[in-house]
C-alpha cells in the first residue's frame, strides 16, 4: 500500500471532519442572538441543539450499515454536500421551528460521515498506525469545533448571526467537488494480514446477522457505554459553555465563542496525538493497551470538569478547560481504533453507526437536561456535576478491560 497516500488520505478526511464539526458548533455561538432576535426561551435553545443530535443519533444504524454495503467515499462527499447546503440554509431560518427542522436535516447529513470515514481510513492504516491515523483525524474535530465557535461568535457579532451559516455552507461545498476527483475507495480489510487479498469484504446479511457481528465482543456494549457517558459531557461543553462565559464572565460574544472552543480544543489536539503514539505501542504489549488509555484520560478528566463550572476566576478556569480537554483527548484518540481492535473488518461501518448512534442519543439530553437542571441549580452547579459520570465511565471502562483481557496479548481482528 502507497504509504504516502495512506496519510494524504487522512488528511483529506481532516479537512472534510473539519467541516462536519465547524458547521455543527456555528450555531451555538450566536445562541445569545438567536434568543433576543426571536425572544426563545433557554429550554427553546436546548431543543434546537438536541435536534441535530436526536436525528443524528437516529440515523447512525443506518449510516453505519449502508458504509458496509456501498461506497464509502460517496457516502463522504455525497454527505458533505448536502449538510453543506443544509449550513447554507441555516441563513435564511425566520423563526424557531425553521431552526428545530434545518438541525435536524443537518443531523441526518452528518450521520453518514463517521461511520463511513473510519471504515476507510482503518482500511488504509493496520494496527502499527491505526491509533496515530484516527487521532490524527480526531484532531480535525477540535480544529472545526474551534472554527465553528470562533468564527461564527466573531462574524455574528460584527455581521449579524446569519453570516458564517453562508461562509461555511459555501466552502463545504466547494471541498467536496475538489476532492471528488482525489479520494479513492479501498479494498475492504486490506490492511489486516490475515483479509488483504482476497477481495472486497462486505457485510452481507440481515439485521440480525449485522448485530451478531458488530456485537461479537462483549467488549463492544462496554465501549458504547462508556462512549454514552463522555459524549454526555462533552454535549454539555460544546452546547452550553458559549453562553456559560458569556453570561458568568461578562465575556463578548466573541471572545466567549473563541474561549468557550479554543482552551479545551487546543488541548485537546495535544492529547490526541500523545495518546494515539502511546496506544499504538501499548497495544503491542496488551490487547486492551488501547482501552486503558481511555479510562486513564477519563479519571483524569474528571476533577478539571468540576474546577470549570465551580471556579469565579478566569485564570484557573483556563487551566481547568485546558486540562480537561487533554485528558479528554486521550479519551477521544482511541474511541474506533478500541472498537476496531474487537471488530471485524466487514462490520466496522455498521458497528461504528451502531455505537455513534447510541452515544449522541445520551449526547442529545445533554443540552435540555442542563437547561432545567439550572433553573433549579444554577449553570455553574449544573457543569460541575458532570465530573461524576466521567469518573464512573472511566472506572467502569478499567474494570471491564483489566477483567475481559486478563492479560492477553495482542492479536488480528480479521
């Protein structure tokens, strides 16, 4: 395999994901405009961010199955396109439900993308580089959330909120043609010893045939699980943390959209690819070298959670974001290249959507269970609480690891 492509592939993947999570993020930037311009309530606001996740979540099992039955880099592009033009129309939204109905079409767009994308680039990369491709990739999420944030705070408050729907609509589509032409399908299984060379391997089957084999390790409810509960808190940072700095700071909307992504983001880039060298090389050594990274950046995680939503001072909440977005990202870097360890390479697509599906479901209550609980609680106290499921997540994805793997070394999911 042409070891140069291989990378030149992730790397056109980067730019694509890059535009998958700028376009999300955008709009929780300009919550603070939309909510005067159309007089919404914060529960209002909470159900137009859940609304991508809900039909995203929905849409995962099958976006995941479709990945393994046709081709992936139709489904990449074709995805892109069409969430592009969904950015696009964001701009033209008059009223709430106008907003609730172009989330959701977003969401549906964007399904496609991961499961599909993760497939391909574990086809390109084995286990020597799988780890290091997909946080290489991952960093590309940090990257558009930072993008997303930033610009769209910036451009709204300097343009109006409807400016940076028509820039990165724009440019999404524009990538998509120029990459049409670059981006090649590869043999299914090619980059494990045991599959490379005897053709295309496709999921075939049922429903039923497609669980049994996307489940076929008891690893894979563990992973999903766990997966559910930091999605959780990261719904609650990436939806709610905007207008946190913003009303708790006194920040401009600017700088609020900029804080609120940057700190933790950057740091995050910085702990994906820490991560991703360090499970590579412990995954020569244990099966499971992978998934204990994991549970080790989750543990870590926690206590800075808590600091960002308790602390009153700017300085120690820079600290506190920045710290937990790289023990966050030593989470992050190995969320597929764990499920790929324990999953064969005909079902990667369909576990994937299997396993984003379910993780943006808890994802998607984030946004409205924060709202309520602060009416009650505050926003401050509400944050703080979420420091409590990634330290269960974390321990629970130890214990699962240490006792399933007892031990074992490594060996090829083929």
């Amino acid at each position: 395999m042409n070891t140069t492509y291989k990378w030149a592939v992730v790397g056109m993947l980067w730019f694509v994901c890059f535009f998958n999570y700028a376009d999300r993020q955008a709009i929780f930037s300009v919550f603070p405009l939309l909510k005067k311009e159309m007089a919404l309530s914060d529960m209002q606001l909470g159900i137009v961010g859940s609304a991508f996740m809900y039909i995203y979540a929905l849409s995962g099992p099958f976006a995941g199955i479709t990945g393994d039955k046709f081709s992936r880099k139709t489904l990449i592009l074709g995805g892109l396109l069409f969430w592009s033009a969904i950015t696009l129309c964001t701009a033209f939204a008059q009223n709430y439900w106008h907003l609730v109905i172009i989330r959701a079409l977003e969401g549906f767009g964007e399904a496609f993308y991961f499961p599909a994308a993760l497939s391909l680039v574990a086809d390109y990369h084995g286990k020597d580089t799988r780890s290091r491709a997909l946080a290489l990739h991952q960093s590309s999420v940090y990257a558009g959330t930072i993008a997303g944030g930033a610009v769209s705070g910036y451009m709204g408050e300097h343009y109006g909120w409807r400016s940076s729907f028509y820039c990165f609509g724009g440019l999404g589509i524009v990538l998509a043609f120029v990459l049409w032409t670059l981006l090649k399908e590869p043999v299914r299984g090619a980059s494990e010893p045991d599959a490379a060379g005897h053709g295309t391997l496709i999921g075939q089957g049922g429903l039923g045939e497609i669980l049994r084999g996307a489940f076929q390790s008891r690893m894979v409810p563990v992973l999903i699980f766990t997966f559910m509960g930091a999605n959780f808190v990261a719904s609650i940072f990436l939806s709610w943390m905007p207008s946190f700095l913003y009303t708790k700071f006194h920040m401009s909307l600017s700088l609020a959209g900029f804080s609120a992504t940057a700190y933790q983001q950057l740091a995050s880039v910085l702990g994906v690819l820490t991560s991703g060298y360090l499970a590579d090389r412990a995954a020569h050594h244990y099966k499971g070298g992978r998934m204990l990274i994991q549970s080790f950046g989750l543990m870590l995680g926690a206590p800075f959670i808590f600091l960002t939503g308790w602390t009153l001072d700017v300085p120690v909440l820079i600290v506190a974001m920045v710290c937990f977005g790289f023990f966050k990202g030593m989470y992050d870097a190995n969320i597929w290249a764990s499920l790929y360890d324990v999953v064969k390479p005909q079902w990667r697509s369909s576990a994937s959507g299997i396993m984003n599906s379910l993780a943006w479901l808890g994802g998607a209550t984030a946004p409205i269970a924060i709202a309520y609980a602060s009416e009650s609680y505050g926003m401050s106290a509400s944050i703080s609480s979420a420091s409590v499921i990634y330290l269960f997540v974390g321990i629970f994805l130890l214990i699962n690891t240490r006792l399933y793997f007892r031990g074992e070394r490594p060996t090829t999911i083929a």
